[in-house]
C-alpha cells in the first residue's frame, strides 16, 4: 500500500458553539483523510492501550482508545464536575497572583502502547464534545522501544523520542487529523496536549513492521494477519464494516466485527484483495462467518499472487459456505505468493480470513530488512 497525502489537510481551530440540543454531532467538524485507508495501529483488538498519563481528573485516559464513537450526555455530572466520554485534566494555573497563567511548555501527557508495532502514516486527534475545553494545541511523539517497558523506563532520559506531529493549534469539537511522514518502526507514542484540556478520542493508522525473529521462531503461522504485517490493499464493497476486520486479531465477537458487504441485484460478486506480510509458502486456509447468519456469503474461493504483475492461481476453488461457521482447507501442497484474494458469491460478508504458512527464504530476507531499514 502505498503511502498518500491531502495538501493541506483539512485544519480545525477555535472553540465549537455551545451544545444546543438534539444531535450533539450535527456541528461536529470532520474531514476525510486519506491516511484512514491504513489499520488503527491503537486499536484495543490488536492489545494498544494507554498506559500511564499526568492527569486525568475529570475524565480517565482509557476513553481514548474505545472503538465506538464517543458519547454526549449533557446532563451527566459526578463529584468533580461534568463527566465526559474522552480523557479531560484539570485546568492549569500559574505559580502567582501576579503570574496566574501556566507557562508556554506547561502541557498533560499520556503514553500509549500501539496494539502492533509499524511506520505511523496519519494520527487522529478527535476532541468530540470537548467544545470549549479542549486543549489550545496537541504534539505527538514517537519511541521505538523493545520488550513492554513500563511507563517509568519510557519516561527516562535513555528513550529517544522522534516528533510524529509538531505542536499545532487544533479545533474543539472536531476530528483533527494529521498526516505523519516519518519513516520509522515505532511502539509507543507521547500525546501531549497543551496546557491542558480534553481529547476524546486517538486513532493512529499505518502500516505494521513485525518483529522477524518473531515469526521465524513461530515458524508457520498466519501470514495475512493484521498483527503479524498483513495488510489489505482493496475491496469491492465497504458497504457495512470495514474489510480490515477480517485479519483482526481472535473470532469475531457480534456481527459488526466482520466484512459484510450490501445485498447485491446484479450477477457479480463481492472481494478482498491483501498483501501478505512478505513472500509466503500458503499450506492452509480458514474462513469464518462467525456471527453472520442470514447474511454470511453463499460461497468463496481464495486466490494467491505471486509478485504485484503476478497471474491469479486459484488456490481454494469456489466452496459452499455455511453460516456462523469456522470452515478449515488443507491445501494439497503449498502456494507460494505476496498476494491474495477471497471472492465471495454473490454477495454478504465473511468475519475472518486466515491463511496459514511460513515465509520463503526471500520474504524472510525482504522483512528482516525492512526491520532493520526502519530502526527495529
């Protein structure tokens, strides 16, 4: 996949009006950004969380990576004031009476572990609800760091930080998107808001790097999987839910965890194309329609590229499929390929897509320095 760039992105600032009633985002400010073709690199599914901030009073920091939308209750107070669905601090104050105002490098914190390792193509900063409180300005950093540091060893001196987004004034009540061109593996992030204020929600897309020793101690393993580098490159209809979901980590959980695609009145058929996390011998498929019922696809067929201007080769002819089933193939010998595709017919949805192999000596070799290349 490769990378794109909206010049200027869309830019938010200032205050959003007070809520006046009815549908709290109708006035909610939001652009397309071309960056969200990539996967949420923060998502709670692939293991992200937030794991330490400076403050967090009014509202905790873990609202920052829920999957939904946030939510807008006008009329819910608690004990230290308006209860908001994002992370909120306390507002700063000087050290004086005569010096009431925080300084210039005064600003709140808060680390964030992405669910999987890669390159940050675009960050989403979305102040939801957070009209008149959120902060003037936002920064993000960067870090690469091995094993799963706490945040006392992230915060000392030893950890170098790369800036993904520079200070930038941001917009309340508004999806603040920013597009990152910063060639580097990166683990965890800083966001930092300035001086203080409310974010309600972070998504963080790009491209995952794994970890090479990693899948060469797994040996076999799933080679399109979001987590393990899979990635996918197109697909015909997105009618419903998002194709990314069928290389998430574990079975779906509810329907909306899958790929269903809107009900077709042509003879066509629905498909994912994906790029596997490098060139792969294939040995074994399974497709699952878990909490797809009367919706799931009728039947599918997988087929594997090798190279981008490589030909199609049919690895699982088109197969009867069965609802909220876990179907399993064993391939009578192994495909070797970069690419692939599933094709269901006619139409309908899939929740996961897992193909089974290793890597070739080749692919094997292309990742680890690719891992190498970006600081791994």
């Amino acid at each position: 996949m490769t990378a794109q760039h909206q010049s200027p992105l869309a830019r938010f600032t200032g205050d959003a009006n007070p809520y006046g009633g009815g549908d709290p985002y109708a006035d909610h400010r939001s652009a397309d950004f071309p960056f969200t073709q990539y996967a949420n690199l923060a998502d709670r599914q692939l293991g992200a969380g937030v794991i330490a901030a400076n403050d967090e009073f009014f509202a905790q920091r873990e609202n920052l990576l829920l999957p939904e939308r946030a939510e807008f209750d006008p009329e819910h107070f608690g004990h230290k004031g308006k209860i908001m669905d994002g992370w909120e601090t306390r507002r700063r104050r000087g050290a004086s009476a005569e010096h009431p105002w925080p300084t210039a490098d005064d600003h709140d914190w808060a680390l964030v572990r992405l669910g999987a390792p890669g390159v940050v193509r675009g960050i989403v900063i979305d102040t939801a609800h957070f009209r008149g409180n959120y902060p003037q300005a936002v920064s993000v950093e960067g870090a690469s760091v091995p094993g799963s540091p706490s945040p006392e060893e992230l915060l000392t001196d030893d950890v170098k930080w790369t800036t993904l987004v520079p200070r930038t004034a941001v917009g309340g009540h508004a999806a603040n998107g920013f597009a990152v061109d910063v060639e580097q593996r990166i683990t965890h992030l800083r966001v930092n808001q300035h001086p203080d204020g409310g974010i309600a929600r972070l998504r963080v897309y790009g491209e995952v790097v794994p970890d090479p020793r990693w899948l060469s101690v797994l040996g076999t393993f799933d080679v399109v999987a979001l987590e393990n580098g899979g990635q996918v490159e197109d697909a015909s209809n997105l009618f419903y839910s998002p194709a990314t979901n069928t290389i998430q980590p574990g079975r779906s959980r509810k329907m909306d965890d899958g790929w269903e695609t809107r009900r077709r009145r042509d003879e066509g058929h629905d498909w994912i194309r994906y790029q596997l996390v490098a060139r792969s011998e294939v040995r074994a498929i399974e497709i699952d329609t878990a909490y797809l019922k009367g919706n799931s696809a009728g039947w599918a067929s997988v087929s594997v590229r090798d190279g981008a201007d490589g030909e199609w080769v049919e690895v699982l002819p088109r197969t009867r499929l069965q609802p909220d089933t876990n179907h399993r193939f064993v391939l009578a010998g192994p495909s070797v390929g970069t690419h692939a595709r599933v094709d269901i017919f006619p139409d309908g949805g899939i929740s996961r897509l897992r193909l089974f192999g290793s890597l070739t000596e080749e692919g094997a070799a292309r990742l680890a320095a690719r891992h190498q290349e970006l600081g791994g």
